[in-house]
C-alpha cells in the first residue's frame, strides 16, 4: 500500500520522460485519507490529481499565436465532451457553460495556461480559468 501521506505518480517515481523535471509526489487533498476501509474490511486506495479547469468563452484564438499552439488551442475549443457541459442559473437567466477539465501539467493544460498568461487582456477571451489547481481524489 502506498505511504499514508502521499502517493508517487510515475512522473514522480522516475518515469518522466528524458530531459524532464520529475514532478513533486502527489498529496491527497486535505481531509482524505489515502486508503479507506470499506464494508466487509476491504481497503481502497486513493488516487491523489489536481485538475485544471477552464470554462470555453466567446473570443476567439489571437492571430500572434504559435501555428501549433493554435492547433491545439482549437481542438480543444471543438471538442468538448457532453459532459462537461453544464447550465448555471445567475440572476434569474441561465448560462450555458462549456467546460475543459484537464489533469494539472498535462500538455492542454499548459497550453491554456499559457495562452491565458500570455494574452491576459484580451476581451473577449476564448478561455476563463476556473481553477489552476482543483485537488481531487480517485478512489479505487
């Protein structure tokens, strides 16, 4: 079973890929523990992630965006799964909100990330982060 205070992804266990940084063990988010114990005695792990999320916005992409970068910007503006659609009810009218969830450090999670530094104020903007960091757990 894994250590109670973290748990190693395979970046962090030496399994990144060469000439990248080995990424810091993953914690469970406060409050969770890293095993449970489930009727009948059984144990199930926890599998710490941080998630990133954006919300998919009006703009569109900025023409002084790298060819690549805008390739994968684009895909991940068409593709957006059913289920990370979602309506929000605000001020009495209702919102349909597009939703991007991703594994923090993943490469489409970079890409946002830095698409949303580099062009900070564009208006209107294609993507809105919702959260850099959202810990979560799995459990299994």
């Amino acid at each position: 079973p894994p250590p109670p205070s973290s748990l190693a992804a395979p970046a962090a266990s030496g399994h990144h890929p060469p000439g990248a940084a080995a990424q810091p063990p993953l914690k469970a988010p406060p409050g969770v523990p890293m095993s449970l114990t489930t009727e009948g005695g059984a144990g199930a792990a926890i599998f710490p992630v941080s998630l990133f999320v954006t919300a998919i916005a009006d703009g569109a992409i900025s023409k002084d965006c790298q060819q690549k970068a805008k390739e994968r910007l684009a895909l991940i503006i068409s593709k957006i799964p059913k289920e990370q659609n979602t309506t929000v009810e605000l001020s009495g009218s209702t919102l349909d909100l597009k939703m991007r969830v991703f594994v923090s450090g993943s490469e489409d999670a970079k890409a946002v990330s830095e698409y949303i530094q580099s062009h900070s104020n564009q208006s209107p903007a294609p993507f809105v982060m919702l959260a850099r960091d959202l810990p979560m757990a799995l459990l299994y």
